[in-house]
C-alpha cells in the first residue's frame, strides 16, 4: 500500500487514494506481502465479495476497493465487513445455510 504519488507506473493498481502493488504474472520470486497488502485481500476478497453476494453488501472486489491508507481505516473496514457478514449468517437457517453460501467450487 501505498499513495498515489509514490506509484511505480505498469506495477501498480490505482484504487482511490491508495495504490497496490499487482503485476500479472507475479514476479519470481513473489515478494513478501505486507500487513496492508494481506488485510487488504481479507476485506476485500473474503468479506467484501461475499458480503456482495449473500448479503446485499455493496459491490466490492481487489480491483474496486478504496484501499485503506492507516491502520485505523483498515481495521474499521474489517470490522465492518466481518459485523455484516456475521449478522447476516446468524440469520440464515441452517438448511439456507447449506444451500445459499456454497462458494463455486465447494
């Protein structure tokens, strides 16, 4: 993570005022992802997609995301994403359990 001002152009994926670092196909070796970088992909990808998909969460995804820029701003995203995503389990049956949150694949 990082702002904007400081991207590296072709290595970088620009995402509100923040930037990531992503390349395809990943450099060998991978580099060591950071805090920022690993957190990003849990609110982003486990929570934000998901909570899109089964609970009427806001469209979310690593390439649309408002990357966080602090600590603080990243821990409230990943509070909130895992508050819906709770909430939205505990009121699932558990036969809609079983039937409306098979990830593709499972």
């Amino acid at each position: 993570m990082r702002q904007v001002d400081d991207a590296e152009p072709g290595t970088t994926l620009v995402l509100g005022p923040g930037v990531i670092d992503f390349t395809f196909p990943p450099p060998e070796p991978a580099p060591l992802t950071t805090i920022a970088w690993r957190l990003g992909h849990v609110i982003a990808q486990v929570f934000g997609e998901r909570n899109a998909r089964y609970f009427g969460g806001p469209a979310m995804d690593q390439r649309n995301m408002a990357y966080p820029l602090t600590a603080d701003a990243a821990l409230a995203m990943l509070d909130e994403g895992q508050a819906r995503w709770r909430a939205g389990v505990e009121e699932l049956t558990d036969e809609a359990l079983r039937l409306n949150c098979r990830e593709p694949g499972f």
